[in-house]
C-alpha cells in the first residue's frame, strides 16, 4: 500500500456503486489516473465538494490495487458560473480532448504545466494540446486526401482531415 498526495485538475466523475464515485483526473506526478472515493455520492460526504471537474485539488490517494482518494482540498477553482457560458463552453470541451488524447497513467512534466496554464489564462487551444500530446497538427497531412494544414483531429482513429474530408467521417469524434 503506498500513499500519494499530488496536485490534481479534475476531468469529470462517474456515480458507481449505490454511493462510491470514480473520479477522472490529470495528476503532476501520476498523470492521468481514475480514483474512487468511497460514499462520494452521499450528501454528508466530505469530499464531493472539492472533487468538481474545473478545479485544481490537492489530493492524497491510497494505492492497493487502485487508486482510493483519502483526502482533496481545492486550491483553485478555474471556471465557475460567472464565467460566460461560451467560456465554459471551451472549457469542457477541452476537458473532452484531454481525456481522449491523454493515456493513463503517463507523466508528462510539460503537459501539466500546458494543462494549468490554459486554465489560468483561460485560453484553451486544442492545436496546442494535439501538438503537446505527440499530434501536431503543423507536422501533419489529410489522411484522405493529402493536403497539408488539417482542420480537424478524430480522437477514434487519431488522423486528421482537412474540411473537406472530414465532412465524409461526419459520424466520428472530431477535434478542433
């Protein structure tokens, strides 16, 4: 059993059980990992109020098999309901992009600085999330057609297609 307590962005969460939650966050010094809180769900638990998506937390985590949250503070809240709704908007859908570009359990020094910094400045560029994430998209071609400056990134096949051929994969998950 080892103990970690890392800086952590809240992603999204996910009800289990009849009270447990599972929650997706991106860590400093675990990365991407899920961790389930034990009576997330209950109105009295103590940390459903820290554990929102948008908000830096501090986090100390159980690991025996899977990652159990002990304990979460918040250390900022990034977007809240005075932010424009087109604001928040961008957020979540960056959220969106981070949980399908980012694997597992994979550190990334520069990616968690690029992930705190768009919110902070609130200034969320998915080019810059696909090109910090190993995609750039300046390095990249239409996978239909060839035509370089793609517009578009399908987080299901991870190829990029430029407007006019993203329009035939209309039914896919597309980026940007």
């Amino acid at each position: 059993m080892r103990e970690h307590v890392t800086d952590a962005i809240i992603l999204g969460d996910i009800p289990t059980k009849e009270h447990d939650r599972v929650f997706d966050c991106y860590t400093e010094h675990l990365g991407r990992i899920t961790v389930r809180a034990i009576s997330g769900m209950k109105s009295k638990s103590k940390l459903a109020p820290h554990c929102a998506s948008m908000k830096l937390v501090k986090l100390r985590i159980i690991e025996k098999n899977v990652f159990t949250l002990a304990d979460a503070i918040i250390q900022k809240t990034f977007i809240n309901e005075s932010d424009s709704f087109e604001m928040q908007n961008q957020a979540v859908y960056f959220l969106f992009a981070i949980k399908h570009l980012v694997p597992k359990e994979a550190t990334d020094a520069k990616l968690w600085d690029f992930i705190v910094g768009s919110f902070q400045k609130k200034n969320f560029s998915i080019k810059q999330l696909l090109a910090i994430s190993g995609y750039d998209p300046a390095l990249s071609l239409c996978v239909s057609c060839g035509i370089e400056a793609p517009e578009c990134f399908s987080v299901e096949s991870y190829e990029f297609f430029c407007a006019n051929c993203s329009a035939m994969h209309a039914d896919e998950v597309l980026l940007w």
